[in-house]
C-alpha cells in the first residue's frame, strides 16, 4: 500500500524511499510524501491546507499538476485551502471565500472571480496582478477580533459599501449591522452572505 501510494505521488521507485530521512528529500518529495501518506487511506476526499504556498515556482507547478492528476485518476474531490486567489483561479472547480471563519461567497470559479457579489470578495480580487484594470479597493481599519464577532454582518465594520454611503442609499445600513445574513441565492450556485448584493444586479 504504501509503494502504490508513493508511485501515485510521484515519487519512483517508491523502494528507494522506504528508509529516507525528511532531510534527505527535497521540499517536492517532502510534499509528495506527505500526499502519499493521505492516498493511502484510499480518501474520496483530500483536504490540502496552503499545499504550495512554501515551494518555489517550478516544484510549486509540479503538485499542481500531480492533485489535478489524482483527481482526474483517483476520483477524489480536492478541497484546497488557500489566500492565493491566483492559485484558486487556476485549478478551482468553486470557490468559497471566507472572512471571521464563515463563507460569505461561494459558486463555480468562473462566477465567483470575475463577477464577486460580495464586497469582501470584490476587494480581494481587486488586488490580484490578473485583475490590473480593476481599482484596488483598500480596506480601512482592521479585523475584528475573531473572539468578539461583531454583530450584524461580519464584514460591515470595514465595508466599503458602508463607508461610501451605499448602504444608507439603499436604507440598510441598520440591518448591515444588526442582522447576520444568511448566504443567498443570487444566480444558479451562486451564493453571497451581502444585504446589498440582490440589488446591484
């Protein structure tokens, strides 16, 4: 079990590394350990936690391909946990965006990325390099303490759509902050956790 897993991480012969040490494999390998341990409980699902952030460019495409691979091979499903949104751009099937541990957007890649319907995503994506003809949005102030979740929507304290007046415009700053949102159908599997977001399309 552990050869086959090793051979379907990539790393072959899988005997040459029954007895290394992990000073003794490159940062790759390392990696590629570490999803062979996982491929050997034969999972339906792989939750991978920032899987490339520490590897440079060339290893970093290298994993990607390998997860794209064994989801195509194995049938696994990936969940990819991860601040590059370049990264989520590129080999997502859906995206969530979290902000104080929940999601407040989530639907197919394509939707979430280039028509985010939530403000926290929209600043996000404002500034990602792929999206240069977008004017970054900067948030002001900072986040809450995540011990002490503000009431109202979670976001409203550093909402541009508050601090612009939008939301006084449309008459519900009062509900930004004192109703707690649930995430809302917006178009087919697109959902967004925003008082504001219905009513700009």
């Amino acid at each position: 079990m552990v050869a086959t897993a090793l051979a379907q991480a990539g790393l072959r012969p899988p005997e040459r590394f029954f007895r290394r040490y992990p000073h003794e494999v490159s940062g790759g390998q390392r990696q590629r350990v570490v999803i062979a341990g996982a491929l050997v409980l034969q999972p339906e699902v792989l939750i991978a936690d920032e899987p490339v952030s520490a590897l440079d460019a060339s290893v970093r495409g290298e994993i990607l391909k390998l997860l794209m691979k064994l989801r195509k091979d194995l049938g696994l499903a990936i969940l990819i946990v991860t601040h590059d949104l370049g990264l989520a751009w590129i080999v997502a099937d859906r995206v969530a965006v979290m902000y104080l541990g929940r999601i407040v957007e989530i639907g197919p890649a394509e939707d979430v990325l280039t028509a985010p319907k939530h403000p926290y995503t929209q600043a996000l994506l404002s500034v990602v390099p792929e999206t240069m003809h977008v004017q970054p949005i900067v948030l002001q102030g900072e986040a809450p303490d995540p011990t002490r979740i503000p009431d109202g929507c979670r976001f409203h304290a550093r909402c541009p759509k508050v601090t612009n007046g939008e939301t006084d415009a449309a008459g519900i700053t009062a509900r930004c902050r004192t109703e707690d949102l649930r995430l809302e159908e917006l178009s087919p599997g697109h959902l967004a956790a925003c008082h504001l977001a219905g009513r700009n399309d």
